[in-house]
C-alpha cells in the first residue's frame, strides 16, 4: 500500500473521527462526522479521482470498475487505517 493522493483527507477524516467521506467529482469531499456531513475545502476532479482508483485498486478491480462503473474494495492508508472504498 503506500500514501494516497488523499492522505491528508484520511488523515483529516480519522482525526475527526469521520465515519464516511463522500468522494464526488468537482465536489467539495464531505465528512460524515456524528450523523452529519462537514464539507471539507478539499475538490477533487476528474482526473485525481482516477488517479486514486487507480491507486487502490488492483487490476482486476479496475477492469469490474472499468465494466460496471462499481467499486468494491478494502484499502490501508498508510500510517492511517484501512478503509472499505
């Protein structure tokens, strides 16, 4: 595994004790923090959003993803935790 291109999110997120983060393209990243969603100032687009998958991802995943636009994985953030994506 290793630091994803979202380590600072993950980190952010843990530390706030976070129980989602909700990953849109062009859209603020929001956390899900006791019940409630806190938009955070980080805006990922198109292209960054790739970039993680393809990080996270294997490539037998990235084909399933590629063919159904579905993602279904577990991933260990460095030095942070492990995350269901």
């Amino acid at each position: 595994m290793g630091i994803s291109l979202l380590h600072e999110v993950f980190e952010m997120g843990v530390s706030s004790n976070a129980s989602d983060w909700h990953l849109k393209e062009d859209c603020p990243i929001n956390l899900r923090i006791e019940g409630k969603l806190v938009e955070t100032d980080f805006v990922p687009d198109r292209e960054m959003i790739s970039k993680v998958i393809e990080q996270m991802a294997n490539e037998d995943q990235l084909k399933r993803f590629n063919e159904s636009g579905d993602l279904d994985l577990s991933y260990v953030e460095e030095n942070i935790g492990r995350f269901r994506v």
